[in-house]
C-alpha cells in the first residue's frame, strides 16, 4: 500500500543544470531534504557554490559543476560529473530557462535574434540535457525521472510581445510527451511542471512594478502570485514512486490561473 515513503527521494541522484538560480536552488535545497543528492549546474561558481551548501545544511551531498546548458560537452560533462561522485544519474530537473519580459516584439516584427535567444535559453537548455541524461538513464538501466519546467503561457496567448516564449514554452510542452511516450520502455518518466509568476530575483523588476503586480494577481484565483516554496511539493511527487503511473504530464502550478481561462 502506496504511504508517505513512496515520496522519499532517498538515495537518489538528481541533476539541476539551472540550480543557481531562485526555483533550481530551491528545488535542490528540497530534494536534499528528501533524501537525494544533488548535482547543481550553471554557468557562475559562486551562485552553485552557494546552493551546494545549502543541500548540505539539508542533509545531502552536492556537486557543483560550472556549465552551459545548451553546450553539448557541457551537457555530457554534468552528467558524468554526476556519475563518477554517485554512481548513477536518477533525476534530471531542467530548471534553465526565462526570459519572458525581456525582448517583447510585436508579432509580425519578432527580430530573429531576441527569437533565437529566447529559444536556446527555453527549449535547447532543456533539449541538451536531457538528450544527454536520458543516454545515461537508457545505458544504466532501472528507469529515471524527468521534470521540465514550463509555464502557463505554454498554453496561454498574451496580447502582445510574447511571440518567441509562448513557441518556446509551448515546445517544451510538446516534447514532455513526446519523450514520455518514447523513453516510457526504458522506465524512464517525464513530467512537467507549469507555473505561473513565481516572485524569484529572475522577475524581481517586473514584481516591482505595482501596477504590473496588481494586473498579475487579479488574474489569480487565489490573489497572489506564486512563490519558489510552490514549486516544491509537485516536483517531488512527480520524481517519487508516489507518481510512479504518471508520466507524459503538464501540471499547472497558477493559483487557478488557467482555470478562468
């Protein structure tokens, strides 16, 4: 009978390539605290650094590995930096990724740079990953968990601006199934999350805003907008055996955001 273990995370191996950052350190912080041990990846020793202590304070063991998500051999570099310190890779969290207010073009005019731009910090800093993790997962045997995250505009248009994130997200989306439906013989499940706003120093100048804060929250059901604590509980259920039937799956994280559209 399924009990609170099944949400352990015991002595499982999880890779954050992202985990400098305000959801990726957050997420290591408590994935140690659930039992794994954490290999953080990004692009600035000091941010992982950072976070490699803090999963220690936690109770896990922590590696920081200075990469870009989107470089093949940085990829491949993460995942055999987790290998020969634990052993085995059983977790890939693709926390890279952002950039919604930053480049906002009318659609017609989207310049193909800031298109591109938001496309590799999106999809390829998940794609590259990935590839590289679920080679190990496959060669390893013994299945593996793969959480995305996405957002709520990978299902939602905005009036205007947001051309390349909503593709991007939108792509992110589409391939968590398509990898689930794939990869499902090897025991290897693939899930994604999808917030909405969550306050991390990422969109802290737009949080800043009260105007655009107000316009946020009095779409959200519940009346605030999310916070890093939020995305939490949901990724561990869908890389624990509590969810070990769920696979190919957008959870939204929104405060009921998506529930009014």
């Amino acid at each position: 009978m399924a009990g609170l273990d099944d949400f352990s995370l015991d002595g499982l191996v999880a890779l954050i390539p992202g985990g400098g950052g305000g959801i990726g350190s957050a997420l290591a912080v408590a994935f140690a605290g659930a039992g794994a041990n954490v290999v953080v990846g990004g692009r600035t020793q000091e941010s992982l650094d950072t976070t490699v202590g803090q999963v220690e304070v936690a109770g896990g063991e922590g590696l920081a590995v200075v990469a870009d998500a989107t470089n093949e051999a940085d990829a491949e570099r993460m995942v055999t930096g987790a290998v020969e310190r634990f052993g085995r890779l059983d977790i890939l969290i693709n926390a890279v990724g952002g950039g919604a207010g930053k480049v906002l073009h009318n659609a017609e005019i989207y310049p193909r740079s800031d298109w591109d731009w938001i496309m590799d910090l999106n999809v390829r800093s998940t794609v590259v990953p990935t590839q590289a993790a679920a080679r190990q997962m496959i060669a390893q045997g013994g299945g593996g968990r793969i959480l995305n995250i996405s957002s709520v505009r990978g299902n939602l248009g905005i009036k205007a601006g947001y051309s390349a994130y909503v593709a991007a997200k939108g792509a992110i989306n589409s391939l968590t199934r398509q990898w689930a439906t794939e990869w499902a013989p090897h025991g290897i499940r693939v899930n994604a999350i999808m917030p909405t706003f969550v306050d991390t120093p990422q969109v802290a100048s737009l949080l800043a805003d009260p105007e655009f804060k107000a316009g946020i929250v009095n779409r959200i059901p519940l009346g605030r907008v999310g916070e890093t604590r939020d995305i939490v509980g949901p990724a561990i259920f869908l890389c624990s055996d509590a969810a070990s039937f769920v696979t190919g799956q957008i959870l939204g994280i929104d405060g009921g955001l998506t529930a009014t559209q």
